[in-house]
C-alpha cells in the first residue's frame, strides 16, 4: 500500500518531496532513524545534507542528499552508505549543467564522487567504511558497490514510465 501510494504522488520536484520521500522509504519502510527518532543516548542511522570535503562541484564540501551508518553527535561520522536524490524527470546517467570542477557529472558520478572522497584518508583499518551509493529519482533506485563502480548495480523501478523500465515492483507479473 505504501509503494501504491508513493507513486500515485504528485510531482512537486526533489526539493519538496525530498522530506516525504526520507520518511515514507528510509524511516517507515526500511527503519532508519534521524536525530531526535532514536531513543535517547542511542546512536541515529540517519543524517541528511552529510558534507563530504572536496567532492563539491568546484572542489569544496559536497553534500550528499542522505547518509547512513551508525552516528552520535560525539563522534566523527563515518557512513557506511550515501545517497543523492533525484527529481522523477531526472536521467541518472545524464550530465548536469552545473560549473566548477566537478559539473557536468551525472547525478551517478556525483553519488561515487561522494563514496570516493568519504572515503578519502582513511586506511582500511576502521571499524567502518563507506561502501555503497544510492541514487534515486524518488522511482528508480540503484544501489552501487564502492568495488564495482559504476560497471555494476542493482536496479529497481516502483512504477515504470516506459516500456524500456521493465516490470516495477507494484506490477502483478512473475517478475515484479
């Protein structure tokens, strides 16, 4: 029922939708947890506009839409997943028309650009890496593996717009 009315919405954008799509997917589905959800002296699992230094689109902090690990607010926040959002009409293999250093990345490039560079100065010797990238236009989901890159994903689709989609997951065949 969730899923059904998840894609029965309007399309208000990335930015508007970008409160109601965290709450419906990543708290009431999935059970992450933002500040202030966890109970209290517990670590959150959630944390919005997560800056990560140097992959912003001139080489500053970029920030990545959602991140999720295991957090406090007395230590230093390691994710173990980042995630950048997308509006519906998005193409996530698209360029961007954005400047600096970085612009011109498709919101794919930019979600690895985000996993690269959280992980960058670490050794491999922490207790947690960063190791997964979600990119989302708020239907289609991929999930990539810091490893494969871009050459690998897994790919699921709520409700396809085109025939090219596939089956999504609220159709009634086999596949879905």
């Amino acid at each position: 029922e969730r899923l059904s009315r998840w894609a029965a919405r309007s399309d208000l954008g990335e930015t508007k939708a970008e409160a109601a799509f965290i709450e419906t997917f990543f708290h009431a589905t999935w059970g992450y947890l933002q500040d202030g959800q966890q109970t209290p002296g517990q670590p959150f699992s959630a944390l919005q506009q997560f800056a990560i230094p140097g992959a912003g689109t001139d080489g500053g902090t970029g920030l990545a839409d959602l991140a999720l690990g295991s957090f406090t607010a007395k230590t230093t926040a390691i994710p173990q997943l980042v995630c950048e959002f997308k509006g519906i009409r998005a193409d996530l293999d698209a360029s961007q028309k954005r400047r600096g250093k970085h612009g011109g990345r498709s919101p794919v490039q930019q979600c690895l650009d985000y996993l690269v560079f959280a992980r960058r100065g670490m050794t491999g010797i922490e207790p947690v890496l960063p190791l997964w990238a979600l990119v989302t236009d708020m239907n289609r989901f991929r999930l990539y593996w810091y490893d494969r890159g871009a050459a690998q994903y897994l790919d699921f689709i709520i409700a396809p717009h085109t025939l090219l989609d596939g089956p999504g997951l609220l159709g009634a065949s086999d596949q879905a």
